[in-house]
C-alpha cells in the first residue's frame, strides 16, 4: 500500500505486521463491533517516523475491546482499565497499546473535563486536534488497511502544515493544551502552523492558564527535546504563550542601543546556543542549562561609559534562580536540578581559560569546581559561541580544544577532580586535640588551596606537614604521644 499525491511518496507502507493488529481484529470480529488504528500511529507511519504507540479506536466499548484483544495475545495478559475515562491499555513487545471508545465530547468555558457520549468514528475525528492526528486506519475483514482521512490530513502531512480539524478557536478553547501541542508538533516535524491556526492560538493563549503545570511542562520538554529546539520557542514567543507560561525567559528578549551601542538580544543568543548544544547531546537537562546560562542577564545589565554593555554577575544570580525556576515549572528538585545549577554558575570559567595563558593553577579549580560534570560543562561553553563570524569560531573552538587538552594533562597529574584534601577534620581533631571549630575549616581551606594553586603536592606527607605549619600559626600544638 503506497501514497503518493502530486507525485510525492509519503510512504512506502503502512506497518500492520505488529500481533495487536492481528489480535485487534479478531476481538472486533467477535464482539460485532468496528475498530480503527487512529492518530499518532498512523501520521508517523506515513511519515516514516518510529512509533512505539498505538491507539485503537472502537465503535463501542473501548474497554471489551482491550480486554478481548489481551485475551487472545495472552490469556495472562489484563490491560489497566480506566472505567471514567472508557479507556484501557496494556503493553506488547515494547509497545504500549490504548483504546478508547468513540466518543463526542462538549466543554464548559471554565473547564478543561469534557462531558463525554458515545459517538462515531466520525465523531471521534472531530474531536482531534490536528487534521494530521485525525487519520484512521480501517482494522475489520471488510475495510483492513483502508485509510480514512476526513480532513486532508495526508495532504496536510505532504506540505507540512498543522491546523485543526474544526474550527481552531473551539478546538484551543475546548482544551488550551493543544496550543502548545500544535507548537510542539511544528517543532518535532519541521512543519509550519496554518496561519488560521496559529492566529486562534494567539487569540486564546490566555486559556493556558486553566492547564496544569505538569502538562504544560511536558509539552515544554518535548518542544525543548526537538532537533530544532528554536523553532518551538520562536512560536512560543510570537504566540504569546511564552509570556504567560516561562516570562524569565521572555524578559531575555529585546536589545537596547545607548551612545551607539547596542548588546546581543540574549533571547535569539539563548536559542542559538539551545539550538547549538542540541546538535551535541540529547541530554535534556544540559538543553535547560543552555536555556538558563544567561536567564539572570536582565536585572544585571548595565552600560559602562568606555566599557559598553556589562552583565557583570548574571552567573551566581541565574544559579540562585535556577531552584525557583524548577520548582515553578514542576521540574525536578534533585541530582538533575544540581546539576543544570552548576553549569549556569561556571559558564563563563572556561571561556576565560580560552582569552589568557592557562596555568596549571587555574585548570585545578576549574576540575576541582566541576567535578565529574566538567564536560557537560566544557560542552555548554561550546555551545555558547554564536558568532556570525565563522573564523572567530573556529579560533574559539580550537582555543577549547587546548583547553580540553590541558584539562586531561592537569587531572592525569594531579587527579583533583572531586578531591578531598588528603588531611581531614578528623585528623586535625586528633593531632591538636580540639572540637569541631573554625580552626579546622581554616586548615583545611588552606591546604586545599595550597594544592590548587601548585604550592604542594595532592598527598598525605606533604599535606600533614603544612596542617602542622597552619597548627602553629593559630597557636595549636601537637598533643603529645
């Protein structure tokens, strides 16, 4: 089975082989009832795009379909049913399965529950939120692999375009989420949003606000883990919606001219260093610290007389933001968090590294400082080169790639990464014979400095000597053997 229109191939085939297919039919045919492969399975099928998801779509009970169809795969196999929702899904060889029943569906303004009835097929594509997700496949005897497309969504895939399938201010007002599903599908696919579209989601971004923060952030996860991560934000911000669901990052936006100088608009600087680190990880956590390293660069912005533009300190201050950033959006307070907070607060160190002649001194702290995180960060300052000029980037790059260089000779040699310093408070404690006070933080400052800077070696003896010079100097003696 081939499509072509206009002479373009969509696809070469559409996928049936999958057992849920097979199993799926067999239970329409005995409980009497019509069934369809609907949505997402179906545009990226035709897309030629993996999908690990397929949704069923029954002409009756979505739930005895499920139950039918597990049966006959596995007699031990019970989807989990969602009797208020008539939904039900179970899992198959690494695929996750869902039905629904068709339904119809009406909304209060104030409310993102719809009051649910049966319905038909048609019915149920009605209620879709892009013609593009609206594509049924037929899955019984009499119409098996016969494509139902009752909005164009085929030609919609062919010119890449998303709109809805009804009208756009009723699809968005009925559930606001769509606005951000429609950018983040132009995001994933590279597509563009009907202009009809994208001026409905303009008109009704305020609808947003009555969605959770959880479901918007993990629209905003999905836009930020696209191939072109940019795409997503731009639309974003023309749409309105950024102001409203991340206005840190909206206030990045805009440049200001003062005695014929002007700055970089940090918003277009922040998407060209996502859209750079996006290119060298998938990471989702080091696309958030591409995405806060300047997030702090408003309130510190300042204009120097012969200096120009500074943003002196927007690094401490992005990290002190970076918790209540997570927290607003429901990220997670942890190791993930920890670690976006690290890499906006050390952004800068080593692009100094790359302007001044590195000393051993200066890459110590810099391992020391980052730890077992040096590279997520050295691939952030990486990122963060967004100049037109293509040679002044070359000359950063390879400025730090000696600094790459130089940190794998210095940690070879010195091993400071995560390092302790060889004599601890326990120690301290024993020889002079003291409590926990101030007197051993200081020691132990000093002889972590004193390894840092060069001025002795990372071990025991040499360490222990000096923690008996600093002893002396703060009127502490050895006890006694």
């Amino acid at each position: 089975m081939k499509y072509y229109f206009s002479g373009v191939e969509l696809k070469k085939k559409i996928d049936l082989s999958h057992p849920s297919f097979e199993a799926v039919s067999k239970a329409a045919e005995i409980l009497g009832v019509d069934a369809y492969v609907v949505g997402g399975y179906v545009r990226d099928q035709l897309l030629g795009r993996p999908c690990k998801d397929i949704d069923f779509v029954s002409i009756g009970s979505g739930i005895d379909l499920a139950t039918k169809a597990a049966g006959l795969l596995d007699q031990n196999l019970h989807p989990v049913v969602f009797k208020n929702f008539g939904t039900a899904n179970f899992k198959w060889q690494d695929y996750e399965i869902e039905f629904v029943g068709a339904r119809k569906e009406s909304y209060s303004r104030d409310s993102r529950n719809p009051i649910v009835e049966e319905g038909t097929l048609q019915d149920d594509q009605n209620r879709r939120d892009f013609s593009i997700n609206a594509l049924a496949i037929g899955i019984n005897k009499h119409n098996y692999g016969t494509l139902i497309d009752s909005f164009n969504g085929v030609e919609d895939l062919k010119n890449g375009i998303i709109r809805t399938p009804l009208n756009p201010d009723i699809t968005f007002s009925d559930d606001p989420l769509r606005m951000m599903r429609a950018i983040r599908f132009a995001s994933q696919l590279g597509f563009t949003i009907h202009a009809d579209t994208f001026e409905a989601i303009k008109r009704n971004k305020d609808r947003i606000k009555i969605i959770s923060q959880e479901r918007i952030t993990t629209e905003l996860n999905k836009i930020i883990l696209s191939r072109v991560p940019s795409v997503g934000f731009t639309l974003l911000e023309e749409s309105g919606l950024l102001t409203i669901i991340f206005p840190e990052m909206q206030k990045l936006k805009g440049i200001e001219v003062r005695n014929g100088l002007a700055h970089k608009d940090n918003f277009y600087h922040t998407l060209q260093v996502l859209d750079n680190i996006s290119r060298a990880t998938k990471d989702l956590w080091l696309r958030w610290a591409a995405i806060l390293h300047d997030i702090a660069k408003p309130p510190t912005k300042r204009f120097i007389e012969g200096e120009g533009w500074t943003f002196h300190g927007h690094e401490p201050l992005g990290a002190k933001w970076t918790p209540g950033i997570f927290r607003k959006l429901k990220l997670p307070l942890g190791e993930e968090m920890r670690l976006v907070q690290k890499l906006v607060a050390l952004h800068l160190r080593p692009i100094a590294l790359t302007k001044e002649t590195i000393t051993d001194s200066a890459i110590r702290r810099l391992l020391f400082d980052a730890g077992d995180d040096i590279d997520a960060l050295m691939t952030l300052c990486e990122a963060d080169i967004t100049s037109k000029n293509r040679q002044k980037v070359i000359r950063y790059l390879e400025r730090f790639e000696k600094v790459r260089e130089k940190l794998k000779e210095v940690e070879a040699k010195d091993q400071v990464r995560n390092f302790q310093p060889p004599v601890s408070g326990e120690i301290i404690m024993e020889v002079f014979g003291i409590s926990p006070g101030k007197e051993i933080g200081i020691i132990k400052d000093a002889i972590k400095d004193a390894i840092l800077d060069g001025h002795i070696q990372n071990n025991y003896e040499e360490a222990y000597d000096m923690m008996l010079t600093l002893g002396k100097d703060l009127g502490l003696s050895p006890k006694t053997k």
